[in-house]
C-alpha cells in the first residue's frame, strides 16, 4: 500500500510566468467607500430577487 507524503511542510511557490499582483493606487478612501456601497447595493438586489421569488412559490 502506498502511502502519501508528508504534506505539512509543503508550500505553494509562485510559478516563474505569474505576474504579480499590482497594488492599487493610493486614494483618499472614496473609491473603497463607493465598492462597499456598490457591494451592498448588488447584495440587497440579490435578497429582493430570492424574497420575491419566496413569495411567488407561497
């Protein structure tokens, strides 16, 4: 029976092709406030969706 390698000191090591991720510009906090509103707005619309879709198999 094989037995499988020991996989706690395994870490996953970037490929040498992959980009780094770019850091985003520095912004005086109004974009991420307007993605966390644009994000809450998505989240309320997909509840509106699942409620009325409740209701209409009632």
């Amino acid at each position: 029976m094989s037995r499988l390698p020991d996989t706690e000191n395994l870490m996953v090591l970037p490929r040498a092709d992959d980009e780094p991720t770019p850091t985003p510009p520095e912004d005086d906090g109004e974009e991420q406030r307007q993605r966390e509103i644009d994000e809450i707005r998505r989240t309320i619309k997909r509840f509106g969706y699942l409620s009325l879709a409740v209701r209409q198999a009632d």
